[in-house]
C-alpha cells in the first residue's frame, strides 16, 4: 500500500493550452497525490484515466456531505453547488427534469438556428471590420444568446447575463467578496422570471421546469432558481465561451491543423472532439469527491472523510488510454476523453455545447478564409479563473 506525504500547492503552473508536465510525472510515479488548492483543506489528485473515472462513477463517493465542509476550492468564498453539489436520487430527480430539454431530437431543431446565429455575428464582425475580438464578438455572445433562447430570458437582458456568468467564473472570485453578490443578483432575476412564468406560462424551459415544480415533481423554489440560473447560465454559458477561442487559437497557430480541416470540413465533429480532449477547459480539477469509507484507487487508501478531486484535463493525456497523446489526432478513434465530465455528473447540456461548437467552427472556417490573428500569439490575452480558462481577448483578422 502506498503512502504519500508530500502536499504540492495546487493548481500547477498552467501554459495557454497546455497541459502541466507534472500531470505526465504523476501520472507515472504518484498517480493519487496530496495536493492543497489557496483554500480549503488538503486533498488527493487523481490524474490517471481509469481512476478519475472510477472517483466518478463509484457511489462511495460523495458530492452532497461536501456541502458546508471546507472543500477545496479556488476561491476564498464557499457557496452552495447546486446540482453539482447533488447525489442520488436527489442529483437523479433534477437532471431528469431537464434532461428533457437536451434530447437528441431537440438539438437537431437547434442546430439550425444556432448555425443561422453564428452566421449573424460574423456578418456583424464583417461589417464593422477589417478585424475583430473573437471573443467579444462572437464567443461570449453566441452561448449565452442560444441559453437564454433556451430558458426563454428576454432578449433585452441578455447582456447582463452575460456579465453575471462572467462574474460569477472569473478571477475577480478568487480573493474578492464579489461572488455573493453576483449570485444574490442572479437568484433575484431569475426569482422573478419564476414568477412571471407561473402568472404566463411559456413553453421555454424555464416555463417547463416552473410546470414540474407545480404539479408534484418535487422541485422546491431554491433548487429551481439554482438550476436555471447559476447551473444552467453558468455552466451553459462559460464552457463554450471559453473552448471556442481557445480552439480558434489552437488551429491558427497549427496551420497544418486548420488546412486539414479547411481541405476536409467532414472532419468537423472528430476534430471537436480531439480539442475537447486536448485543450484544457477547466483551470483545475475541482467537484471534490468525498469518501463514505475507506477506499483503495489503485495501490493508496484514501480514508473515510477525505476528498479526491479528479483531474479530468490530465485523464485525458493519460497514455495509458490516448496513443501519442500530446498529438492532435483529428480521426482519433475511440476518443474516451472526460472533458464533461463522466457517469452520474456528466455534463447534460455536453451535446448542446458540441452542437455550438462544430457550428461556430464550421461557419467560421468557411466565412473567413483567410482568417488569422491580427496581433500574432503575443496579442492574445488570457484568463485563468475559478472554474474555466481561455482566451479573454483574441483579435482576429481575416
């Protein structure tokens, strides 16, 4: 049985797209190490593949008794975690209920209009020309118009979502009183919307979810407004807002990565799926999983009480499980990467946001044929916040 006493200060250094080497040194030599994150207490890191799986999927496991414990987090405040702070049948009960909105068949009626939006922003971008923000022009307004959309928030509003969504995930978070509140606005917007809802019903989401909360699914009000606002917006919001210029980034500094898909647009939905893969999303691992007994993950013993947080960014280097992980491989087959996650957690609006991704890609590709960074690499700035990371601003020209 192996026994680990050192605690290395966590999150490791971090480079743009880029994955930490001592993700690859742990993975060999201590794939379960001690790790202490700027607040809360100390916990295990998982890295391999097949063990962060295994933390996600194995019910000894605990997202709910984190709740009110001092959990390791990147920010100074603690707040609730809504339904990614959930277990069975509890976690069950509300991801079935929207569940409902992000069926296979709803995200083909989607898929046209998201692919019409993305069209609408370039033609805007091209109007004001010759170069624009990417990220300002396109990748934070092309999620939360499509979320909004979704939940049915009127259309006036929705640049004040977007800078809630951007609160509540930024840097501002880490050592700020800010977080508080953001979500107390949040939670009185969309409060009120309940309400509007329950005088007009919609046939929106948000009208759906109000419809299940009032005729016996047992949706109480609090996780309702937790659901729609800070689950829902946030995570809906911030993950493609994110991944998108950072895969931009990624194709333009690989020409050979963007003429293969240029020469080979077929390649799209595989080439999504080896970015999700291979460019980090999140700034760490956080969720941090704790143990309702003793349990061995591999040769450690991780004991009742302790959290583990699985690192799903170095999972998906592992090269146990990925052949010649650190290339790009746009006809990678299988691709079992967990960017959104795995098993009972597993992100629920993960085809929505491949769906938004692959267009965007695709209307970008063919509308800009000669699209390339205005400032070269040097002009990109980055952030590095609580939950995602990413490109936060990227001036394109085309």
């Amino acid at each position: 049985m192996s026994v680990q006493t050192t605690v290395r200060d966590y999150p490791f250094d971090m480079h743009e797209t880029g994955v930490s080497p001592l993700y690859f040194k742990l993975q060999q030599e201590e794939p379960l190490s001690r790790v202490q994150l700027p607040y809360g207490e100390p916990a295990w890191l998982a890295t391999r593949h097949a063990d962060v799986k295994f933390v996600l999927t194995d019910a000894r496991f605990s997202r709910s008794i984190a709740q009110g414990l001092d959990q390791p987090r990147l920010r100074r405040q603690s707040t609730g975690d809504g339904i990614m702070g959930m277990d069975p049948p509890d976690h069950t009960r509300l991801r079935r209920l929207v569940g409902k909105a992000f069926t296979s068949r709803r995200m083909k009626q989607m898929r046209e209009g998201v692919e019409t939006l993305a069209h609408r922003l370039i033609d805007d971008m091209l109007a004001k020309g010759p170069q624009a923000d990417l990220v300002e022009d396109f990748a934070r307004l092309l999620p939360v118009t499509v979320i909004c959309d979704l939940l049915g928030v009127p259309f006036e509003d929705r640049h004040v979502f977007s800078t809630w969504t951007e609160g509540v995930t930024g840097e501002a978070t880490m050592k700020g009183d800010v977080l508080f509140e953001i979500g107390d606005e949040l939670d009185k917007y969309m409060a009120d919307l309940v309400a509007q809802r329950r005088r007009e019903p919609t046939d929106d989401l948000l009208g759906a979810l109000v419809f299940a909360r009032d005729h016996g699914d047992k949706l109480t009000d609090t996780e309702l407004i937790a659901l729609a606002g800070a689950g829902l917006l946030t995570g809906g919001v911030e993950t493609v807002a994110s991944a998108l210029p950072s895969f931009v980034y990624t194709l333009l500094t690989r020409p050979d990565l963007l003429q293969q898909l240029r020469e080979r647009p077929e390649l799209m939905p595989g080439a999504v799926e080896e970015l999700l893969r291979y460019v980090p999303i999140n700034t760490a691992a956080m969720f941090a999983r704790y143990a309702l007994e003793d349990v061995m993950i591999g040769d450690t013993l991780v004991r009742t009480g302790d959290p583990v947080l699985p690192a799903l960014h170095a999972a998906n280097r592992d090269p146990e499980v990925f052949e010649d992980p650190e290339t790009v491989d746009f006809t990678r087959s299988p691709n079992p990467h967990v960017t959104f996650g795995h098993g009972p957690h597993h992100c629920i609006g993960a085809q929505l946001a491949r769906m938004e991704l692959q267009e965007s890609l695709t209307a970008l590709l063919s509308r800009l044929p000669d699209l390339r960074l205005a400032e070269g690499p040097e002009g990109v700035e980055w952030k590095f916040g609580v939950i995602v990371r990413g490109p936060s601003r990227l001036p394109i020209a085309w």
